[in-house]
C-alpha cells in the first residue's frame, strides 16, 4: 500500500481523503495489517490508490489469502492506463508514459526462430541521437556490469564489463544474455553458474514482472512468446501460476522490484570469484523516454576470493526453478 501510494505522489493524508477516513487510521493501516479486512474495505483501498487488476489481486492474497471478487457495483473488472506495480523496469515508474522513439543501438543478429513484434522506428531527433551514442560510450567507460534493455527485456547495449561477467556462458539460441536478458535469466542452463539464488533473487521478481508486462502489452507477440515457452515447461509454469502469488505473498510486493537488491553473482575473474553485488537503477529521463531500463551491479568488495571456485561455477543442467513451498 506504501509502495503504490509513494508511486502515485500520493500523501497519507491525500489516500485517507479518497477513503473519507482520518489520517491516523489509514496511516495505522500501512505499518500494521488490519485484523478484520473486508471486501467493501479492500476494494476501496484497490479504487482509492488507483490498482490494476493484478494488483488489487496481490492485495487480497496478501490480506485474506484470496483472490479478488469483481465488485459489486461494476459489470466487469476495471482497467485504468495506470503505472503497474511489477515493473518492467527494476524499480520506479514501470514504463516509461511516452511512447519508445527506438533502441539505442542495433540489437545483436539473433538467430532466434521466435516472432518478432513490429520494432519502434529509430529516434530521427539528432540531438537524441547524439545523446544516446554519447551514452553508450559512457556506459563502456563504467568497470562495473551494467547492461540496458526494453519492456521486453531485449538488450540495447551492454558494456565491457557486464559481458565480462558472462563471458563463460556457452551458446544458446535464444537466451544469450547480451541479447534478452529475461530468457537468459529463465531458460539458460548456465545463468545459475553466474547469478547467485537464481530463482528467488532473479527468477521470480522476473516472473512478476512479465506477468505485469502481459497485462499491460498484451499484443507483444515477444512477450507471448516467453509466455508460451513457459507454459510449455510444466515446472517453471507451475512456478509462473502458483508459486508466485505464494512467493509474493511470502516476501511482499517490494520484492518484485530490483533495486537496492543485494544479489549474488559467480565472476569468472578469481580477483572477484563469489560477490555480492547491489543492483542500481541508473535510468535518467532521457533513456526513460527512449523506453530503456539501466541496470548497473555495483561489486562488493568480497572478504577473500574463491580460488576456482567449483561449487560456484557448476553448471545447470535444466533450467527449472525449484518446488516454491507453499505451491
């Protein structure tokens, strides 16, 4: 509840104004959930801070562990354009609100069979051109990992030390992580070698953010696509249905977002081996527009390296997520 009314520039006292209630009550609903939720209540709470479907949905599995009934008073579930919570974005607003000018750079040649959505003409303004070549230059100056991407996770452009970082991984067709980042982090049996507690650092808060993703473009033949490949895999679609509300449910809806995350990555550079690192959301408003995501992963000093590190670098074998308990 924090979370979306901060997304929506709201007060306590501007969301207690909506409800017709005193600041101190609805203050006291954010720090302490309520004993007796009601429908009528949560409802109000889903209109009031202005909730997608899929949000007032997360609101009553986390207050009365059920999904939401359609209200009373409306025929049909309501869709408003509104900012979603499980972003695209690691954080923040989820999508840019103007609409993408083009990629940064040319996207890697694929030789993906999946379909391709009609891609966003490239930025005709000069001056946007010029800046974002001048950032893709900055962007390879930085040592740390750093990586940009669309809505649909296709990457921009990805500097030196992000494809440092992965510079083991074995080919793929179509989860390379210097082409999409989501289907490398879901379907490459090597992305667990790399990224530390895959499925519950990585896995999952991708997963909620591809199911906001679907609602919001649900054309995107892209999207479809992952969303297909998953239900074709029965564990990771069991994962997609069931373990996520229950992870969400578990771990609350700020999990969904990347950053300030501290996650743990396997660098192939002994001088790094096993390191956390924080992931950063570096994304100025002129990439926003552009309709891109940075990620940085700031390295942590680690206490010692870990020569050869074998238990880090083993590779998967399938790129299932585990039993989500609860599921």
């Amino acid at each position: 509840m924090r979370g979306r009314r901060e997304e929506l520039g709201l007060s306590v006292a501007d969301v207690a104004a909506r409800l017709e209630i005193s600041i101190r009550t609805y203050g006291s609903w954010e720090r302490t959930p309520a004993q007796e939720w009601t429908e009528e209540r949560l409802h109000a709470l889903v209109k009031a801070l202005e909730m997608t479907d899929q949000q007032g949905g997360w609101l009553f599995r986390l207050a009365v562990d059920r999904e939401m009934p359609a209200p009373a008073h409306t025929p049909s579930a309501r869709k408003k354009d509104v900012l979603p919570l499980g972003p695209a974005r690691p954080s923040g607003a989820a999508f840019p609100r103007r609409t993408p000018v083009g990629p940064l750079l040319p996207f890697p040649p694929s030789t993906s069979s999946l379909p391709k959505a009609a891609a966003p003409a490239p930025p005709s303004d000069p001056a946007t051109q010029a800046y974002l070549r001048d950032y893709a230059v900055m962007m390879d100056a930085v040592p740390l990992p750093s990586v940009l991407f669309d809505r649909r996770w296709d990457v921009a452009h990805a500097n030196p030390a992000y494809q440092e970082l992965f510079r083991d991984v074995s080919g793929h067709p179509t989860a390379m992580p210097d082409q999409n980042f989501l289907r490398f982090v879901l379907f490459h049996p090597d992305a667990g070698a790399v990224l530390g507690d895959r499925e519950t650092g990585w896995c999952l808060p991708l997963l909620a953010q591809l199911e906001t993703a679907l609602e919001r473009y649900a054309d995107d033949s892209v999207l479809q696509a992952i969303r297909q490949e998953i239900e074709d895999d029965p564990i990771m679609d069991a994962a997609y249905r069931c373990g996520l509300p229950h992870w969400v449910r578990a771990t609350g809806a700020a999990a969904v977002h990347h950053d300030g995350a501290v996650r743990t990555v396997y660098h192939p550079d002994p001088r790094w081996g096993r390191a956390e690192c924080r992931i950063v959301d570096e994304t100025p408003a002129t990439l926003e527009d552009c309709g891109f995501t940075r990620m940085t992963m700031v390295l942590r000093e680690h206490r010692a390296p870990t020569p050869g590190a074998p238990e880090a670098r083993r590779r998967v074998s399938r790129p299932h997520l585990r039993a989500v308990g609860g599921a």
